[in-house]
C-alpha cells in the first residue's frame, strides 16, 4: 500500500512539473507571404521570390520549449515547399509542396533546441533568395552559460544572381554567383554606387553574441578584421568553446559566436567570401559608436 502511495506521488508530481512546463511555454504565430518583388542589386533591377517581400526573409525569434505555427501563402506562380534546419523533430507536411494560390501551416514544437537555426526553400533557385533565421532563446529563468550580453546580431551570407531565378534553374552550381551578400548587402566592391553596404555598430569593450548562417551553396570564408571570435554554438546546439580568427562554414552551417570589440575606435572589414573564389569578397563594416581619426580598416 504504501508503495503504491508513493508511486501516485511520484506521478502526480511529474504531471504537475510537466503542467508547470507547459504553462511557461508559449505559442508563436507567423504569416509567410511567399511572393514576386523588385530588387536592384549590381546596377540591374529583377524580380525575385521573396516572404513578406523581404530579402533575407523575416526572422523568428522564440524561447526554448515554445511552439511555432507558420502559415505560408503560396502567391507566386510556382510550388514551393520550406525545410527547417535543425530541428530535432520531424515536421508533419514538410516534405510536402505548397501550390500557387494555397497555404500550409507548418507546426514546429523546440525541445532541445538552443541558438540559432534557419529555414530556407527546399528547391535550389527559390532558396537562393527565400531563406531566413530562426533564433532560440533560452527558455523563461535559463541564462546563456556565458557573460551578461550587450546584444545580439544575426549574419546571414547570401548569394546573388544577375538572371532571374526560375524553375528551370533547379541546379544551382557553386562559384555560379555574381555576388554575395551579408543580411542582403553586395557592399562596395563590385563597382554599383546605388549597392547597399552592411553596417554593424558596437561599443569598445561590450560582448556580442553574432550568429552566423551560410546560405550559399558553397563553403564560405567570414572574418572581421583585426577581430577574433569564441565560438559557443553550432547548428542550435552549445558547442565546446573554441578561439579563431575567422570562421569556415560548410553551406548550410550555422555559427554562433562571442565577439568582444577591443580594438582601437574605428571602423573595420567585415569580410565574406567563398573558399573556392578568392575574386569575389564581400564588405561589411563593424563601426565602434565612439570614432576617432584613427582607422584600420
């Protein structure tokens, strides 16, 4: 008898705790308009597959343990269908294509999940320029299991082609790209004026958590200069740390890392570009709120 008394205590409790865990999470909502829009990069104007008409796409940020619903709304004129990267379970309907006119909610319950994650279009040409971040939060009373940060800023390193992507562009080979990108910015060094250049500020001495996404289709070099990192995450995991003075990432890979600004006030490099092309680099700039005449860029 008392055996059993206790095993009713025991099961009670495990109800109650899983009740109290259910309680803290919460339920996001988010609508994904897949549609056609204008953008002018290297001095050429195009249409472009898009979500909410942005490029990247929008970024979700959540807590650990929440729920996510995306209803996606297929207004382009061709079928898509999106994967999300590491998520540990598997997803009802995501294999599934969403045809023009038509929407699908994906459902995405995070368990173990922590840091940064993506999703992009599962088709080659429609994930060239329809890809996003999906950032975890630690959950309600978790801290990072590093120091108080200043903030956070996502990195997202794109590729850009000067023809309109199709479905008759189903393979998309490495090296193909006119440009990259970093948050959807050529930066100043393929020759257009009217390009847009990334602009990071910082404060000397703060700590920042950057989360860095590879959406190229090739392995892609990304460093700042004089600047190193600490990487503490890996593809929405905490990874054992690790210094480096600038960072490889495989396509598709995801780094999240802790930058301390510590160099003289200035503004500096932020660079990226593919392993296989050393022609084709990309500027950014990490600018220190505080500048003085001195600068290593």
């Amino acid at each position: 008898m008392g055996s059993q008394k206790q095993g009713f205590i025991w099961i009670s409790g495990l109800l109650f705790l899983n009740f109290l865990l259910l309680s803290v999470a919460d339920v996001h909502y988010y609508d994904f308009f897949l549609q056609e829009s204008q953008f002018t990069k290297l001095c050429s104007t195009k249409n472009i597959l898009t979500v909410n008409g942005s490029f990247p796409g929008p970024e979700i940020r959540v807590l650990s343990g929440d729920t996510v619903l995306v209803n996606v709304h297929n207004q382009a004129n061709s079928a898509v269908s999106i994967k999300w990267e590491g998520i540990e379970e598997s997803i009802n309907g995501s294999n599934d294509m969403i045809q023009p006119g038509r929407n699908f909610t994906y459902e995405i319950e995070l368990h173990n999940e922590i840091g940064t994650l993506w999703w992009h279009a599962t088709s080659a040409w429609a994930s060239a320029t329809v890809h996003g971040a999906l950032v975890v939060l630690p959950a309600v009373n978790e801290d990072y299991p590093f120091p108080t940060l200043d903030s956070d800023q996502t990195i997202i390193l794109g590729e850009w082609f000067r023809q309109e992507l199709t479905q008759a562009n189903q393979t998309i080979a490495s090296g193909q790209a006119d440009a990259y990108t970093i948050n959807g910015h050529p930066g100043e060094t393929y020759g257009c004026s009217n390009d847009t250049t990334f602009d990071y500020q910082v404060n000397y001495g703060g700590l920042y958590l950057v989360r860095v996404i590879n959406a190229v289709g090739d392995t892609m070099i990304f460093g700042i200069a004089y600047h190193s990192f600490t990487i503490v995450g890996q593809n929405g995991a905490y990874s054992r740390r690790s210094f480096r003075n600038s960072l490889t990432l495989a396509p598709g890979q995801v780094i999240d890392v802790l930058l301390c600004p510590n160099q003289n006030l200035g503004h500096y490099y932020i660079t990226a570009r593919p392993s296989s092309d050393t022609t084709h680099t990309t500027l950014g700039i990490l600018r220190y709120a505080t500048t003085t005449a001195n600068t290593n860029a």
